[in-house]
C-alpha cells in the first residue's frame, strides 16, 4: 500500500542526507533473515555464511518477521545527525522509552500468527527492560562480526551515493533528486509516493521537519519508509554503486610495488586498469575521498598516472610509466 507525503516548503529545505551504522546492521540482519526472497546480495550471505552460524539470533528473529512485517523502529530508529557512530546510536537505542518499546514490539509480534501468545513472545512484552537490553546486545555483536570489518567500504559506497545524489540536487534542483531515488519512488507536483508495508495511518506524515534520506547497501530491491511518530520521515534506499561492493575484490599489488610506494597507493596504482574516478576509487578501496585525492595527487606528479575531465567527474589512469610499475617491467 502507498505512503504519499505532501511536501511542505519547509519540509523541501530540510531534507537531508544521513549515514546510520545502526540502520545498516538492521537492514544487513533483514537481509538475512530474508535471503530466500534473491540472489542480489549472494556473495555477501556466502562471505558471512561462517560468522552468522555463530551467532545465536533468535531475539532478534523474533522481531523481524521472515515475511516482511513490521520490525520495531528503535531497533534502527532515524538517526538525528548525519554521521552518527554506532556508539552513540548503541546508546540511544539502550535508552529507548519503555512503554514505547513494549508498543513497537506487540506491533511486530502481530505480524506472525499466534507469535503474541506464544511464550517467548510473552515473555518479551512482559520484560521490556530485559528485552531492550538483550536486543541491544545482539545488535552490538551483529554490528562487531557482520559489518564492522568492512564497514570503511560501506561507508565509502553510502557517501559516494549521497556525492552524486548532491551533484543531482545540484544541477536539476530537488526535482531531479527525488525523480530518481528508486523506480518505486514517484515524485509529483510536491508529493512524495513510497510503497509501504503495513498501515499508512500507523506512518508519520510530513510535518515541516523534512525528509531524511538515508541509502543503504542492504535494502535493495525495496524501499524502507513510513517510520511511525515520533521520528522524522524517512526513505532508505538502495545506494548506487552496490553491486561493486559486493563483486568487485579488491586490487592485490605486488609485495615489491607495496614497499616501494606504500600499500594504499600502490592498491590505488594496481587497480586502475581502466580509468576510474576519485568517488569510484574511494568506494572501491573502502578509503575516504579526501585519502584518494591526496594519494592520486602523489602519483600524478610521479608521472605515474594521467588525468582527464569526463561530464562532471576527473578520471584517472596510468601511464605507460605506471603500466610498466605495476607489471614489474
């Protein structure tokens, strides 16, 4: 059923962009709680296939319905900056109201059948505290083993995604923005429509605060929105450039080339068989941009990379000198 957000001028000013280490453990969590549905996110269910045999995650099953029903909103509430850590979101969600929890929580367990009644569902709404608590600790250990390790790549991918997302904003104004967050997505005389699971009425509706778009690497093919009040609208959406996490190793140089230039820059020289640009890189190596720019700026004055304008974006390749390093020639 659709969610359709009249948009305010306020609301058009305050829409942002945040990045939630929180919600991206939430949505790597239903992703595999729901690995059945495609094969999208197949090398990563593989990768981590070992980790999550480990991890006893019965709690939280409990609380993200297999078939696509309603998860509690303060397991992965909408962060209020835009880059939070996952300590001060781990806090947060540690000191969740109570009787808003017990809410959250009976609205889940009433998407499965006879989930309420049953024991351990009874025994969750009994002990909120407990509950919170015990949820929260799963939650910091599924963030430790499942994303942690790799999150500089999963940040680089959600940045890149809101680098060009702000181009767009940039050059088309938020028309051009929102026209092309997801094909589920349609944007139309100021009203933002979503697809949304559940009862629209249950949906917080836009209210002059903005809308708090956050792309995810986990959440594709759908769209999350429709938090319920108190929080801030919100639209999690695939982030481009996903695809290339999930497939694409990461460039190995030669243990000769690592000593001589450094291993960043000797990975960054090796991976650039094909021209790619800074935002590409950054995503690619899991480094921030700034680290890219200033390494690419080293190699460029070596004479071991070239550089040329294409649309929007500065691509970078080697040079012949560069070929011949990264060969051993």
């Amino acid at each position: 059923m659709p969610l359709t957000l009249s948009l305010s001028p306020d609301d058009l000013t305050r829409c942002r962009f945040a990045i939630s280490p929180l919600c991206q453990t939430h949505e790597a969590l239903r992703m595999l709680r729901r690995s059945g549905r495609h094969g999208y996110h197949r090398a990563w269910l593989r990768r981590v296939a070992p980790t999550v045999a480990g991890l006893d995650l019965a709690p939280l099953w409990l609380f993200i319905p297999p078939a696509g029903g309603y998860t509690p909103d303060f397991l992965g509430a909408p962060p209020e900056e835009p880059y939070p850590s996952f300590e001060d979101e781990l806090a947060r969600l540690r000191a969740t109201d109570l009787d808003r929890a017990r809410t959250e929580m009976a609205r889940s367990l009433a998407c499965t059948p006879g989930l309420t009644e049953s024991p351990r569902g009874r025994a969750a709404l009994d002990d909120p505290a407990g509950t919170v608590r015990r949820l929260a600790d799963l939650t910091e250990q599924a963030w430790q083993t499942l994303l942690a390790p790799d999150w500089p790549r999963h940040r680089a991918v959600l940045e890149a995604d809101i680098a060009h997302r702000s181009r767009q904003a940039a050059d088309g104004g938020l028309d051009a923005l929102l026209a092309d967050l997801h094909p589920g997505i349609d944007w139309t005389d100021g009203s933002l429509t979503l697809p949304l699971l559940g009862d629209p009425a249950e949906a917080q509706r836009a209210d002059g605060r903005g809308i708090l778009l956050m792309p995810s690497v986990f959440v594709w093919p759908d769209v999350v929105s429709g938090f319920a009040r108190p929080w801030q609208p919100t639209v999690i959406y695939p982030a481009r450039g996903m695809g290339e996490f999930n497939t694409t190793p990461v460039p190995r140089p030669s243990e000769a080339l690592a000593r001589l230039l450094g291993r960043q820059r000797a990975a960054l020289l090796a991976g650039l068989g094909t021209p790619a640009s800074t935002t590409d890189l950054a995503r690619r190596h899991g480094l921030a941009p700034s680290t890219v720019s200033a390494h690419l700026s080293v190699l460029r004055e070596a004479g071991l990379l070239g550089s040329r304008r294409q649309g929007h974006h500065v691509l970078y390749g080697r040079t012949p000198l560069g070929d011949a390093l990264v060969d051993g020639t």
